[in-house]
C-alpha cells in the first residue's frame, strides 16, 4: 500500500489501522479495545491487551528459530572491544540478571533507576526490569548528581543500576561518587546498588547494600517473564521543560511494542535478520526506541556504540562500524556529522571504508543545516533522511518514510506526517494555517500509539503542559510550517527549551541556578547559534549594585556552578554582563530579540519595548565579549 492510502486510513479508520498494526505483535491476550479514555478523558492504547516486552525482545525470538541470530553487537571504541551477543545469549544474560533483580526484591511495578555508559550491561538492566514489569529509569551519564538526584527522588527506584565509569575520550569519570553525592541530596535512598565493575576503574563498595554485578549474577537463577497490561509502563525518560523540575515521560508496553515494529519497518525499512545502528547514548529517547527495543522487537540486530564521532580515535570511527557491522540502516544526530565535517572535510576517511551495505542514513534531534545535509549526500552518495520526533513521542511524528518507498527528498524539510499523526500549524489564537504560513506545530488528538500516554504520576502536568492550549490538540512546543505537499519544516522551539548537541536543554532551569547566585540581580539564559554543537546557552547577567566587584570572577562561578548542577553536557560556558535587559513595558525579557542579535538575524524592534536603548546596550557588550556568530564571524 502506498504512504498516501495507509495515512488516510489511519486518520479515516484509525482503529481498524491499528488493530492490524497490532496483530504483527506477539501478545499473550490481543487486546479487546484498540482505542478509549480512561476516567480523565486521556486517550489509551490497546486495552485489554496482555504482552512482555521483554518476551517480545528476546524470547519470542529464540523460540521462532532466530536463537544464534545476533542481536546486539557492541563495538566500543574506547575501549576498542567488540562483543556480540546472539538472541540466545542476551536472552540468558537478561533473565540471569532479573533473577537477581528479583532477588533483591524488585516486583512488577518497582520502579529501577540506571545510570551507566552504553555498554550491554545496560542493555541487560533494561531488558530485565521489563521481563519482571519493573519500570525503568535511565538516566544519562553527562548529567551531574543534582539532575540524578531529582529523578532519584521523583521515581523513588527500589534499585539504582550503574557502571564503575565512563569513559570520555580517554578521561574515565568514576560514577560512584556521582552517584553517592546524589544519593545525599535526597530523602529516597534505594535498597540497593548494583555496579558493574569495568577493568579501566573499581569502585570501591563499602556497604551490604553496594552489590558488585558480576559476583552476585553467578548465582543468581534466571527469571521468567511475567504477564503485564497494555497501559503498566515499560519506563519513565525524563526530558526538559521550560522549568528546573524534568518531565517524566511514560512509555507503556502495549502502545510502545506495536510504535516500534511498526516504524521499523514503515519508517526505517529494516526487517528482522538486518541491521540498524542508532548511534545514541543509552541514556536518550532515541537509543531506548532504536537501540534497545525497536530492533530487538523486529528480529533485527542492534549496533551499541561506546564512543564519539571523532578523537576514538578519528573521523573515520563510524564508517569504520558501518562497513565492519553491515549496517543498512543508521541513524544520529546533525551535531555528529558536523563534527566529521569539520575534521575530515574532504571525506578521506569514508572512501577507506566499504559502505556497500549501507542504505539509509538518518537524522534527527535537532535542525539539520542545509550545508551538513549536502555533505552528507554528497560524500556518502546515499540518501540523508531527516526526520523530526520527540521523547515524548518515543518514534517519529514526521518522516520521509522509507518503507513505502522513500520520495523526493527536500533539503531543511523533515517529511510528511507518519500514519496515526493528523500534524497541523496553528497560529497563537487558535486558527489552523494553510501550506507556508508559519505558526506553531500541535497534533489532534489521539497521538499515536507509544507515545506518552501521561507524565509520571502527574496526569496534571501532563493536561496542563501539553493539552491544555488548544483544546482537542497536543502542542508540540516546535515552531514551523508545511508546504502545498503536506512536507514540514520545523523551525525551532517557541519555549525556553533548547538543543545542544542533539541533547534538550531547559534554559528556564539554568536561568534559576544563575539567579541564585548572590551577585545576580536578574539574567536571561539564551540558546545562541553554535557551528558545532547547534546552540549553546549564554547567560545574560544583571549585577545587583554594590556587587561590581564580583564581576570578574562571575562567570567562572556561573559556568561550575551550571557545570555542577545540570552536567558537562549544557555546555554553558560564556556570561556577559550588560547594564540592562531589554524588556516589555509589561516586564517580560525579550530573550528571542537578545537570541536574534547574537545569531545576525534580522528583528523589528518590539513595539511594546520599555527603552530602545537597552538594545544597543546589549549590541555593546555582546561585541565587547565576542559572544554570538554575529560578533565572532
Ligand atoms: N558522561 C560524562 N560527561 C559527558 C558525557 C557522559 N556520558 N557526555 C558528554 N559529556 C561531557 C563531555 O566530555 C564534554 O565535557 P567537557 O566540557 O569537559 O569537554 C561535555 O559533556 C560536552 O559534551 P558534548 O557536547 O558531547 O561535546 P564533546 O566535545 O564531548 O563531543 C560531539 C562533541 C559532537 C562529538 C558529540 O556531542 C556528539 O557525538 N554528538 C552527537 C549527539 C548525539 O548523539 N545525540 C543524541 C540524540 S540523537
Ligand atoms: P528530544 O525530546 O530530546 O528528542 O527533543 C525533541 C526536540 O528536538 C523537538 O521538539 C525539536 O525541537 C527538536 N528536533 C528533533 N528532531 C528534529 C528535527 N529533525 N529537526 C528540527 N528539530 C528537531
């Protein structure tokens, strides 16, 4: 069938679509109900239905003849070792590992937290908290304690699951004491600990409750799956808002499992036997649906990769993995090939390697540059497929969808909507726009299934956050418009959310850690254009009188305390301090006219500005600093 004729049906027959979607999963009871509400009026994904998403994963492969298939290839190249695991061993791995779990006390609808590099063994905690229906929680590495802390405290885990390091380039960063600080902000503290110890660091255990992983796994004895609901969740992900406190993502099993074997094959065009590589930490949206599950669910075989895009040790790292590991399918971020870009410009690197298995090459996570999506195509000769999606969602929203055969590709659009997305532009009051009338990017409700079904424990936050401002619709927090062929183009976020390397970022939350800080009168945290990492935040700071001396060590201050408080990854590194902010007469800073200036694009002076002066103030000290491409280019 074609894009055209299965999108029709899925908005005009919507449950009948579905309900033949589903029946290509393997459930213990079919559901009885493919759509309904609950009590609240929030929309629910296969009621009734009875599954294992681990089952699915693993079992159900060894038991339908792919046992020596691999599943999961890891090739890491900090530590230059590659292990394979075929669905057989990853599924006697996992059912050890939950056996242990089990042992420790965690029961279906127990709540794990994991913090730990991409290497299988987080693979193997995800996997074994959902054979027992235990709800994960995984948490990125880059993030520092006090962003563990929270989440620590808001899933209240039974079990923290970590590595005794990572591994940056060459610098190991010993997590345990991560860990432990975290542990002493909050008042959850877990029975347990369990750590994975890495030849490169040991973390010492001092505790009963500090268990080593490969000790207590001996004897541990393999855990069946156990019967979960369509509606139990699988995991929380949380991901930023526009405050301080992250947005606990649900993913349930039934919606999820039917999400991932449908876009594997209608997005990515991968079937099972072949494989996909999803270069992405495990702790973001992207490796938990195409890394872990997606391709475990579909038969596939899953590259999880433990490095960077350059310096482990070259630019050439990633056709290195390609040609090594016959991936057809790979998938990462803009910020990734910009960084080959940048040093290998002529691609000598990839004509060294034999990409002939290759097929599609995506990307996602932020906009992707006109200039990176040329030199993609042009080096690779294949096609540079961008699509857009949200954690929220778990799979893609808008894609050109290669399974129904890929159509003309347009450079900075990122497709048509995927089937089961009625994808539509509005204006702030409300109106739905025509083709290239730019507004705000909401969806009608349902969404589709996989995605959110509510916030952790906040069903509140969920309505409020996301379906509260046009009733009937899903506000996606992007801004962007649509042609005359229905092909979208996103043009960035309209909150205080930003991208940094593909990684989403709260500026609202960096702004409450720079007011904090004594010698702050007032600040706006700005994304301003990085040629590197996509944005960068900057903070625009107001001194109180009487603190002038404080200026000069301010943002060394400013960035380790930001550095301490979200992690490494929000790369805030620049502070400039100006007399004032410009403003609305009504008080409210004009943080997109200060993110204009820095990035040389065009603004009409805001009407409602309290005192035009303070635009040019901000001019001077934006040019004193070097701060924005406007003023280094
Ligand atoms: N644990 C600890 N620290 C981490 C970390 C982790 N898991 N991940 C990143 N960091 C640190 C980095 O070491 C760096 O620290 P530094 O300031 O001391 O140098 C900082 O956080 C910023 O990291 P990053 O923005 O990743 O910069 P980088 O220079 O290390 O690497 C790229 C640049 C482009 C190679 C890298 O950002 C990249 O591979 N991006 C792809 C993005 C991606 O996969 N996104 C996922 C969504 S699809
Ligand atoms: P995350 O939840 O981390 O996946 O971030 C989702 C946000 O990233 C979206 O709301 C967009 O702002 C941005 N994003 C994701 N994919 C794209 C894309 N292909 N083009 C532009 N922005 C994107």
């Amino acid at each position: 069938m074609s894009y055209y004729e299965e999108y029709s049906r899925s908005l005009n027959q919507t449950e009948t679509f579905w309900r033949e979607k589903a029946r290509s999963v393997d459930w213990f009871t079919f559901p009885e109900k493919i759509l309904s509400k609950n009590e609240k009026g929030l929309y629910r994904w296969f009621e009734g239905g009875k599954l294992n998403t681990c089952y699915l994963s693993l079992d159900f492969h060894v038991d339908n003849g792919r046992g020596d298939q691999d599943a999961l290839i890891y090739d890491s190249a900090v530590t230059d070792t590659i292990r394979k695991f075929t669905y057989k061993e990853l599924r006697d791995h996992t059912a050890r590992f939950a056996g242990l779990l089990s042992d420790l006390g965690v029961e279906k609808g127990d709540t794990v937290v994991i913090y730990m590099p991409s290497i299988p063994e987080a693979v193997i905690g995800m996997l074994a908290c959902a054979r027992l229906g235990a709800i994960h929680s995984v948490v990125f590495g880059g993030f520092a304690p006090h962003e563990l802390a929270i989440r620590i405290e808001d899933t209240k885990p039974k079990v923290i699951l970590s590595a005794s390091c990572g591994i940056e380039f060459q610098r190991i960063i010993p997590y345990k004491p991560l860990i432990d600080q975290a542990l002493q902000e909050t008042n959850h503290q877990p029975d347990y600990h369990v750590i994975l110890q890495r030849d490169q660091h040991k973390a010492e255990l001092v505790s009963e409750k500090e268990i080593d992983w490969n000790e207590a796994v001996k004897t541990a004895k393999p855990a069946d799956y156990v019967t979960v609901d369509s509606f139990d969740p699988l995991y929380i992900l949380y991901t930023s808002g526009t405050t301080g406190k992250p947005k606990g993502v649900v993913r349930d099993n039934g919606g999820h499992a039917v999400a991932m074997k449908y876009s594997m094959a209608a997005v990515y065009d991968t079937h099972p036997g072949e494989v996909f590589w999803a270069a992405s930490d495990v702790g973001w949206q992207v490796a938990h649906s195409y890394t872990v599950y997606g391709p475990l669910i579909n038969g596939s075989t899953s590259v999880l990769f433990e490095g960077k895009p350059i310096r482990t040790p070259d630019a050439g790292t990633f056709w290195r993995v390609m040609s090594q590991h016959k991936v057809k399918t790979f998938f990462t971020a803009p910020t990734a090939v910009r960084a080959i870009k940048k040093e290998d410009p002529e691609g000598k690197f990839i004509r060294k390697f034999d990409l002939s298995a290759l097929k599609y090459f995506f990307v996602a996570g932020e906009r992707c540059d006109i200039a990176t999506y040329e030199w993609a195509t042009k080096m690779l000769q294949k096609p540079v497929i961008d699509h857009w999606w949200q954690t929220e969602s778990g799979s893609p929203m808008l894609c050109n969808m290669a399974g129904y055969g890929l159509d003309k590709i347009k450079p900075g659009s990122v497709g048509k909507p995927v089937p089961g997305y009625d994808i539509q532009v509005i204006s702030p009051d409300g109106k739905i726009l025509g083709p290239n009338e730019e507004g705000l990017i909401v969806i009608r409700l349902p969404l589709g299934p996989g995605c959110l079904p509510t916030l952790w424990q906040d069903d509140e936050d969920f309505i409020n956050s996301y379906l509260s401002m046009y009733e009937g619709f899903y506000l996606t927090g992007d801004g962007g418009y649509r042609d005359e062929d229905n092909d979208f183009y996103i043009m960035g976020r309209i909150d205080d959310v930003i991208n940094v390397s593909g990684h989403r970022l709260s500026t609202g939350e960096m702004e409450e850690i720079v007011a904090a800080h004594p010698a702050v009168a007032e600040c706006a945290v700005v994304g301003i254009a990085d040629d590197l990492k996509g944005q960068r935040p900057v903070g625009f700071v107001v001194i109180k009188d009487g603190w002038e001396d404080a200026a000069e060590t301010l943002e060394d201050e400013l960035v380790k305390e930001i550095r301490g408080k979200v992690g490494p990854i929000a790369v805030f590194k620049s502070v400039v301090i100006v007399k004032r902010l410009p403003k609305t007469r009504s008080g409210k800073t004009l943080r997109k006219v200060i993110r204009k200036m820095a990035d040389g694009e065009e603004f009409k002076m805001p009407s409602t500005i309290e005192d035009p002066k303070t635009i040019d103030e901000l001019r001077q000290s934006m040019e004193q600093k070097k701060v924005g491409v406007a003023f280094t280019h």
